[in-house]
C-alpha cells in the first residue's frame, strides 16, 4: 500500500499533481485534515479492498496548528499500518504566487478582508514547515508549467520504484533564478560559452555542433569528471540513509548550451547505474 501525499502552497500546483496522480489509478482525496491521516490508514488497512493500493492525499494550511506540530508522529504511525508514505511538498516563489492569484483571480485560503495576499503566503509558509521539513521530495514550479509539472508527477512519483533512488539532473539558466528543489547545485558560467559563436548561439547543449566546441576545451571534461567523481562517492551515502528523491541542478547563464550538455552526459552515465535517472532541461522547455 503507497500513499503520497502531497502538500504545498497555494498555487505552487497541488491541484494539478493530484489530478495526474488520479489520471494514473491513485485514489485521491483534496484537503483531508491532519487529524484524519491515521483513521484513514486504518480504514484502508481493515477495509481488505485492493481495488485501490495506490492513495494520494491533499493537505493544505487549513488545519489545526497543533495538528501541523504533530504531523511527523502522525506520519510513523502510518507506517504501523503497512503505509508505504511519500511526502511531496510543491513551492513557486512569492513574486510567482502574486502573479498566479492576479490572474486567476482566485482567493488565497488564508487571506481575508484584513490580510493582504502576500502576508497570507507568509503565513502559509510557517503554518506548512513541518511538512516541509518532512518532504521526500521538493518540486519548484516557478518555471513549470502545467504540462511539465504533469510530466515530472509521472516520471518522479507514479513511476518511482517502491526501493531506490530517484535521481534527477536538471539544466537551468541563472539568470533565471536557481531551482528551489535543488539538493545540489553546480556552476558551469566558468566554462567558455557557445553564445560567442554566432552559428552556435541558436543550438543547444544537444546538439553535435556545440557538444564538439565543448568537448574541444580540456577544462570541460575536467568539469564534467569532477561533478560525476563528486555524485558518484556520494550518492551511496544518500542511499544508505533510505533517501527516495536526489536532485542535481547544473547551471550555466541561459541555461541552453553548457549546463544542458553536462546534464546530458550525467544524465546517461548514472543511468547506466541507477534505475531511476532522469534529466530535465527547464529553459528548453
């Protein structure tokens, strides 16, 4: 029995990762109270219906404070049910979040005629801590869109084996702003820049034209042998602490040519090793 329950901010993408986890067979249930985690895993648990093995649950600010103090002993006692438990916490920044709630013209949950919006993502923040604390997994959506957040749902939790590491190498472009999400993060701005070249500037990292000029620089590959040296030693020792998600963010400025041909070759060297790699270029996308 698998429960994922997924937490997060208002308008980070919650609604949109349980839609795809019901798309893939999980039985979901939106804004379930803290308090109600473990009756439902005992209901689960002595119902003897398998229809269902696969649950996922959403929490949001709206619960008791002390139920949120309480949710890490809530979470062990599901383990005494035979819960398998997986906790995703999504995030956007607040310029993001401002921006979203403009658009939709959607009400914050928290916000109110006395509480402006941007105080109200303040306080979601500190009110969700502890589940954030006790997330196995991160997802920034600041530079997702709805598809792509659909796509790494899939790809991180559907498909993520019940043992074993999920390893995600991503690209991004500083001038973008760094991933939230990232476990590790890498800088390649130091490496030279296809962008000089003017019949490079349009490729990217995957393409053969500007993966021979990269390649032509000794500093490179020392680069690229030294991140994949760094992961290597240390991914076992994540491993052994029974950590379920790991990811590794590479940067470059526009995150099109340098960080995207290291991801590309990290990418396939730990998947020879690690059955769950994936490799996500965020400004290609």
């Amino acid at each position: 029995m698998k429960l994922v329950i997924v937490s997060g901010l208002s308008g980070s993408g919650k609604s949109v990762a349980l839609h795809a986890l019901e798309d893939l067979g999980y039985y979901c249930i939106d804004n379930l109270p803290v308090g109600l985690l473990e009756p439902f895993a005992a209901q689960w648990k002595g119902s003897g219906n398998r229809t269902f093995d696969r649950a996922a649950i959403g929490i949001d600010a709206r619960n008791q404070l002390q139920d949120l103090e309480q949710f890490d002993t809530i979470i062990e006692k599901l383990a005494g049910y035979g819960v398998a438990c997986d906790i995703l916490f999504l995030l956007a920044d607040e310029t993001t979040l401002l921006k979203r709630f403009s658009e939709t013209r959607r009400r914050h949950p928290l916000s109110s005629s006395g509480v402006a919006l941007a105080d109200a993502i303040r306080r979601e923040r500190q009110l969700l801590e502890p589940i954030s604390l006790s997330a196995d997994l991160h997802i920034d959506t600041t530079h997702t869109n709805l598809h792509q957040l659909r796509e790494l749902i899939r790809e991180r939790v559907a498909e993520h084996p019940a043992t074993g590491l999920s390893l995600l190498f991503e690209s991004f472009g500083y001038k973008h702003g760094i991933p939230g999400d990232a476990d590790f993060v890498f800088d390649a701005r130091c490496l030279p820049n296809p962008h000089w070249e003017a019949a490079l500037r349009p490729l990217t990292g995957l393409d053969d034209g500007v993966v021979n000029y990269l390649e032509s620089h000794a500093i490179v590959g020392e680069l690229l042998e030294q991140i994949r040296s760094f992961m290597a030693t240390w991914i076992p020792h994540f491993e052994r602490e029974s950590r379920s998600y790991l990811t590794v963010a590479i940067g470059c400025t526009g995150g099109q040519h340098r960080s995207v041909y290291l991801v590309d070759r990290l990418s396939r060297y730990f998947r020879e090793r690690y059955p769950s790699v994936i490799a996500r270029h965020r400004e290609l996308s």
